[in-house]
C-alpha cells in the first residue's frame, strides 16, 4: 500500500488546471449505456474510481475508444447483461459505489439488471433506498438474494409517473432520470437534485433525444421517448477540486492561480472560503488567490460564532466540509462546522488534533474549530487517509505543517483525485509517493 511522504511549511506558487468532474464522470459514463450509437465524452479525469467504472462498462460489451488523454468514445452497442449474472461483475461493483449508476440505464434499456450492495468511502450510512423506490414507482420490481448478495430487478414495463423523492440525492435523481427517459409516458421527479452534474446530465440527454423541462430546479419532467441517439459532452472542472486548491493556498500562505474553473457553476463555494477570510480574484473564468499571512473568519451580523454546514445545492456542498474545517484551523477566529449528511466524516479530526489543532469534536455531526492564528504551526506527524475528502484535508494540513508528514491508505486519495503528487511538486510541493 503507498504513503504520501511530505515535507511541510513550504510556500506554493504557480497555475493548476482543475481536473474534469469525478462525480459528472460517474453520471455520464454510465449514460452511455443508454444508447448502441456513439457517445464521446471529453475532461474525463484520470482517477480510480472513473477508470473502474469504464472498466465495467467495456466488461459489459460497450466499446470503449481512448482518444486521447482524457477523450473517450462509447459504443454500447452490443452489451451482454449475462454479464450481470457473473462473479466478476458482482466482485467489482462491489467495490465501486459509482456502479450503483449503471442501473438506470440498463433497466432504460434492457428491461433487467442486477447489482451487488455497492462500494466507497465509509462515512456512514449511504442508503439505496431514493433510487430503489424511484426505479419501484416506475413499475420495477425488486428481489434481494441472500445467497448471492444481489439485488435482481425486473422492469419489462416501466411506465412514468409522479415520483416525490424523499431526500434530494444527485445519483438517485440521476439514476431515476435515466430509467425514465425511456420509459412510456411522463415522468415527474418532485425534490429533485439540481445540482450541476445533474444539469449536465440532462442537457446531455436531451442532446441525445431525450425530451427534460425545469433542468435547474428541483421539479423535473421526462416525456418518455423510444430511443436515444449519440452525442458529444464536456465534462465540467471538478468543484472539489476547485474548492481544495483554494484551501489548499491558504493554509501555505502560497500564490496560486487556479484555470478554467467554470466559476459560474460553482455556486456558493467561493463565498464560504471568503467567510473564512481567504481573499480570491475572478480573472475571467481562473481564480487567483494572492498569498495571506493571516485570515480571519467572520461572525455572523449579530456577533455569534459562524456555522458552516452542508446542504443540497445550491447549498455548500457536503465534499467540501472537510477542507472548510482543515482550512479553519489556521485562520484567526472560531467557526462550527455541521457536516449534517454523513454521520463518521468528521471522525478525521483526531488526527488533525494530533498535530496541535484546536477542535471540539461535539458530536458525529459537528466540531467546533478554533483557529490558531498562525501562532502556533500544525506539526507533521505519521496517519491514514480514512476516505477521498478527509485524506485531502489532512494532505492540505501536511503541506502546511512543520516538519515531515507521512499519509498511508493514499488508495483513498487516488480514487478522487488524478496524479495529485505530481501536480503539487509543479507548484513546489515537497511530496513522494512511497
């Protein structure tokens, strides 16, 4: 297994280009699968989690075509759902939580399917349930098989309705949307995910053939249509990515310039990282952030504590929590952080704590962060990356910590993020991989 060996307290500078969004990638390469015509898709970043799931497309029968470095062409022409039915399809869907997506479309296009309880970060409980029963009001029916330990789905008839979800989940709202476009008749989705992944999701689709209205909000309607056609789609810069790189410049005081960053659909993101106190310029469409000796975060109008918290979008997404609160340990002031969806996200604190940060873990769902203001330097120490976010959090406190930082389970960290130890040391990073 690798470990990330890093020498902290070093100033940063430079350009870094985001790479293509993860969890678009997830969406749209499991689309392909919803049409035997061509679909090419562009940004498509090179990381674990996206290159497994094109592996299990190809195993599937799609023709996968690299056309360059981050192009692909998909021809799911001829695809054998026997393949369903094997071990080494249960074994690696297993292992993948992204292979949760392909469902939609092959019951779209199919009319079977059948999966393994999927994969992922362990942050707590991340149920199937909005896009079981999604798929169940569309007229599927669902068996679980002990045994095998899969799910076998029937939907030889789906037929649209009225789906009110019971939380706004992008892959169940994704997921649901692509088994509806081929499905007979009207489908409303009520409390739909408007994130933009989901945006791109639709404006891909219709592109294709597919007939979507209210893409942005969270009422969607889906006319049901006989086939879809082949298409063209960029993905969008990864806003994860996005937000670590500005969290990333303030905790190492460093000058960075962040390209092609689509600010325009980064919501809120860059707002909470001025509450903060971390100063950014839009340069047309990069982000610059100068470098800072001190940031302080503000208080709310009334003079309370601030709370920073996640919600759907277009609240502060829930990928970005972990970053907010590395990023707090540093500034001058003291903020709550409510990582309200996932309940063992925040458990990573402990190691932050080793290393001389001031937190209050309160509850599974809440830490209280004080901010050293500089006056005391967080200290390199030896620890595990538990999942993709909160192993680039702690990478960010390495970066910035005095002395050397050893990070092992990096497996996490590559399921996210692409080359991320190569395109540091572009930017003066001290880090090797081990």
């Amino acid at each position: 297994m690798a470990t990330f060996r890093i020498q902290g307290g070093r100033k940063l500078s430079g350009e870094i280009v985001p790479q293509g969004a993860k969890n678009e990638a997830l969406q749209i390469i499991s689309a392909v699968l919803l049409t035997d015509e061509p679909v090419t898709v562009h940004n498509v970043p090179d990381i674990r989690d996206v290159n497994k799931l094109i592996e299990l497309v190809s195993d599937l029968g799609c023709k996968v075509e690299k056309l360059g470095p981050e192009s692909y062409r998909f021809t799911a022409r001829d695809i054998n759902t026997g393949y369903l039915e094997t071990d080494e399809y249960r074994d690696k869907a297993a292992s993948l939580r992204g292979s949760v997506m392909l469902l939609g479309p092959i019951l779209a296009r199919f009319g079977k399917a059948n999966i393994p309880k999927p994969g992922g970060d362990k942050i707590g409980r991340r149920r199937l349930d909005t896009h079981f029963l999604g798929f169940q009001k569309l007229g599927a029916k669902f068996r679980f098989n002990a045994d095998d330990h899969l799910f076998h789905i029937d939907a030889s008839s789906l037929q649209g309705t009225y789906i009110l979800l019971d939380e706004a989940s992008v892959t169940g709202t994704a997921n649901i949307l692509m088994a509806a476009v081929l499905a007979k008749g009207k489908t409303t989705i009520y409390y739909a995910a408007c994130e933009p992944y989901v945006q791109q999701l639709c404006h891909m689709l219709n592109r294709m053939g597919a007939k979507i209205s209210g893409i942005g909000s969270n009422l969607l309607t889906i006319e049901g249509v006989e086939k879809l056609h082949g298409t063209e789609h960029t993905l969008l810069p990864d806003m994860i990515e996005i937000g670590s790189f500005i969290g990333m410049a303030a905790m190492t005081q460093s000058e960075l310039t962040i390209r092609n960053c689509r600010i325009e659909m980064l919501g809120i993101i860059p707002e909470v990282f001025r509450r903060l106190g971390i100063k950014m310029e839009f340069r047309g469409d990069d982000i610059y952030i100068p470098a800072q000796e001190r940031y302080t975060i503000e208080t709310f109008i009334d003079g309370s504590i601030l709370t920073v918290s996640d919600a759907p979008w277009p609240g502060f997404t829930p990928d970005l929590i972990s970053i907010v609160l590395v990023v707090a340990t540093q500034a001058a002031g003291t903020v709550l952080i409510h990582q309200k969806m996932f309940e063992s996200r925040l458990f990573f604190v402990d190691k932050l704590i080793d290393m001389g940060a001031q937190i209050i873990l309160c509850d599974p769902h809440r830490a209280t962060v004080i901010g050293l203001d500089r006056k005391q330097q967080l200290r390199g120490i030896k620890m595990s990356s538990p999942d993709i976010r909160a192993g680039v959090a702690l990478l960010i406190a390495a970066l910035s910590a005095n002395g050397v930082s050893e990070i092992s389970n990096i497996d996490q960290i590559d399921r996210g993020y692409q080359r991320i130890d190569e395109r540091l040391r572009a930017l003066g990073a001290v880090i090797e991989r081990v």
